[in-house]
C-alpha cells in the first residue's frame, strides 16, 4: 500500500514543496480564534468580532482566480513573496492597534485577506507537472491528508498562546509564522525551478484564442459547485459540534468531538492515497454524505445520550470519508482544467471554499435554533448529498496513451532516373522475386503495415 508513496516522494523537490506549502498556510485555522479574541476584547461584541474575521476570508474568496492566473503566467515564487510581506505586516498592524481603532479593523482585515497566502492554489497547480498517474492521485490525498494536521496544530497552539500571553501576540505569532512559511515556499519555488509558466501541453488553450471563464466550463464549474457545498458541509459540522459542546456547558467536548473526526479523515486520506487507480469520485461524496447522516439518529432532540463522547466512534467512521473526497475533488480539477490555467483553476477552488464557508455558517446555524444539533448535522449532511449527485455528472478525463509516440517518416527523395537495369538504390538492383516486375517506378515507400504510422488517439 505504501508504494504509491515511495514512488511520489521519490520524486525530486515534492516533499520539500509539501511540507513549505504547508509552513505557509498554519496561521489559517488558527487566525478566527486570534482575531476573535482580539476583537472581543476591544468590543466585547462577538458579532463584531464575526465580521472582521469573515472580513479575511472574503478579501481571499474575492482574488482566488486572478492570483491564479498571474501564477500561471509565471513569477509564482515573487508572488509568493509579496503576499507574504503584505499579509504579515496587515496581521502586524491589527495587533498593534489601539484598540479605540475598533472601527479600522473590519477593512484592514478585508485589505489584508486579499494578500493571504496563495500557496494552496500554486502548489495544487504544480502537482500535475510533476507527477503522472498514480504518483499524482498519491499527493492530493497527501495534501488533504497533512492539511488535517493544520486544523488539528494551529487551533491548538493559536489557543494556547491567547492564553498564556493574550490575543496581541498570538496575533504577532501568526503574522510571524505566515512570513517564515512565504520566504521558505519562496525559496521552495525556486530550488524546484517552477517559477515559471506552465509547459503547454496538448490541452492548452491556444495563444489568440478567445479566452472563456472556467466557471464556463461545464466539468469544471460543476468540481467549483461541489468544493462549495463539500467546504460548506464540513463548516456546517463544525457549528454544529460547537453548538453541541455550548448546549452542555461543556466547551471541551469540543476539542476530543473536533479531533476524532479530523483523526478520522487522517486515517481515510492516508489510506486512500496509497490505493491504486484512480478515485470514484462519485462513491466518495455519496460515503461522505452517509458519514454524516449517520449522526443525526443519535443527536438531540432525536436521541439524548448521557454524554456525546458515545458518538466519537461515529464521528471516526465520518471522518473517513472527508479527506478521500477533498484530494478527488482537487485531483479532477488538475486533470480537466487547461494545463496553462490550472492555478488560476485553483484560484476558483478556494474562491468556492470561502464561499461555502461564509454560507454555511448562517443555514446551519437556522437549523440548529429550528430543529436542534440534529438538525444542524442534518442540514450538513444535506449539502454533501446535493455535492455527491453533482459528481454523477462530472466527466473523466481522458486515460493517458499507452501506445508508444507515432514517430514522422522521413519523406522518400525521388531517385534518380537512369536508363538501364541497377541505375535504382545508387547502382544496385536487387535481385527480384520470382513474379516480380523488373521495371517500373520504385515504390514511394513501405506498404506493409509495419510501415505506416499509428494515429495519435484522441486525449
């Protein structure tokens, strides 16, 4: 099971652009509970304190696809780097703000998440000119795999810093951590020498043709549909878990309930990436789908259980599922977007993430005050099933060709003409067949099959 692995980090320079992608996008799952505390304490007004942190997330919704597109037309790595600089120095500027500046914080951190890092949508993009086949189905699985580990780390380490210094430095902390992750997937960049445009390959769009928005491509705009409601599903849970943990007074069931489900997609992304063949993409949404509806039966008001730990098994068996459909989601999107615009693809994956998240929250949130925490899963589980009955109508992409590449025949110069027998093949004439003509043209070229090209298949 592990040789899809072997092979992929055999590979040169694709753990060391795994793991600096990574680097750069740590503050993300921890950057709410820091500048929500922020905010707060200026305030004390959590729906402030809302909007400044969704005010991040839609400045990055709003640039996904064109910072894609500057990083398809090469110079990925300065891009990198100057959303870096930006975003440490606007995280650094809200830390240090007096806080009778409440007011400032909201378009700050709309400017500011505009320049966040766009080391998910680059990386992603690269994938494919790295890797074929299985190796590539290997490094989305990988890449929604370690991601987990972020929303496991940062909260956690983000918390932790809120309480042992305040919410100012752990504020500074993430700026610092964005900073460092830039410089060193920067550098990343440039040791792979990737910095450049995307190689074109047969499926390029051609130079001077009309230029259509990827949302205008059926296949691709549904993959952008079903990352909004997979995102959105996911938030919607995680609502509903918080909600759960607030209903009992309880805040740390939170933090086991929250674990063992991202344990649970670890485990699925894991062994996912190392199975061979290419994903069903439609099997894994309609798993993902189930996982949740699992839950609902033994969720309040439906079921009340002495204590919701009895559900951690169930929430280990829907978590499984999670990271499988992420790293398909993310694999068919680098197989059916143009090789020339496969960041920019990217760019619209996570403008769909942010969107879906920012959604979410408030139609979850409506199901749990109308009908409980089972209605809250119910409501999540929902718009994983609508994402699974898109993928039905995804397309695959072509299987790679097999057959070895059609080689050109040399044109066959006309010989000279001679009169007299040997005047052919400069002066020799072979001996003929028994039947065969001894005069006449010479034959263009070879007429056997073995002779004639293979057509390409079409891709």
């Amino acid at each position: 099971m592990l040789a899809n692995y072997r092979r992929l980090f055999a590979v040169p320079h694709v753990l060391s652009l795994l793991v600096w992608s990574l680097v750069a996008r740590f503050y993300m799952p921890g950057q709410m509970i820091a500048v929500t505390f922020l905010v707060v304490e200026w305030t004390g007004s959590y729906s402030y304190a809302g909007l400044v942190a969704g005010a991040f997330t839609l400045g990055m919704a709003l640039v996904g696809p064109l910072r894609g597109r500057m990083a398809d037309r090469g110079n990925s790595d300065r891009l990198v780097m100057v959303c870096g600089v930006v975003f440490s120095a606007g995280l650094t500027a809200m830390a240090l703000m007096p806080g009778s500046l409440w007011w400032a914080a909201a378009p700050l951190a709309l400017v500011t998440g505009v320049f966040g890092s766009p080391a998910n949508q680059v990386v992603r993009g690269l994938w494919p000119r790295l890797t074929r086949g299985p190796e590539r189905q290997a490094i989305y699985a990988a890449e929604a795999t370690t991601q987990e580990l972020l929303f496991v780390f940062s909260p956690i380490a983000t918390a932790a810093v809120v309480a042992w210094a305040g919410p100012r430095e752990a504020v500074l902390m993430l700026a610092a951590l964005a900073l460092a992750g830039s410089v060193g997937f920067c550098l990343a960049l440039r040791r792979a020498g990737v910095t450049g445009p995307a190689p074109v390959e047969e499926d390029a769009e051609e130079a001077g043709s009309p230029r259509r928005s990827l949302v205008r491509i059926p296949a691709l705009a549904l993959l952008f549909v079903m990352a909004f409601l997979t995102v959105g599903g996911v938030i919607g849970m995680d609502l509903t878990i918080v909600a759960w943990a607030n209903e009992l007074d309880a805040p740390e069931y939170v933090m086991v309930l929250a674990s063992v489900w991202a344990l649970g997609s670890l485990v699925g992304g894991a062994v996912a990436g190392a199975l061979p063949g290419r994903p069903r993409l439609s099997r894994r949404a309609l798993a993902a789908a189930a996982g949740l509806m699992l839950l609902v039966p033994f969720a309040p008001p439906v079921l009340h259980l002495p204590t919701p730990l009895w559900t951690l098994p169930l929430l280990f068996l829907s978590g499984l599922a999670l990271a499988p459909l992420l790293a398909a989601v993310m694999g068919r999107i680098g197989d059916l977007a143009p090789s020339n615009r496969r960041s920019e693809a990217f760019g619209w994956m996570a403008s769909a993430f942010g969107a879906g998240g920012a959604l979410a929250s408030p139609m979850v949130g409506a199901m749990i005050d109308g009908f409980g925490i089972a209605g809250g899963m119910a409501g999540a589980a929902l718009m994983l099933l609508v994402s699974a009955g898109m993928s039905l109508f995804v397309p695959l992409p072509a299987e790679p060709s097999t057959a070895p590449p059609p080689t050109a025949r040399p044109p066959v110069e006309p010989a000279p003409v001679e009169d007299g027998p040997g005047a052919r093949d400069g002066g020799v004439t072979p001996p003929a067949e028994p039947g065969a003509p001894t005069d006449g043209p010479a034959p263009a070229g070879p007429t056997g099959p073995t002779g004639s090209p293979r057509p390409r298949p079409e891709r």
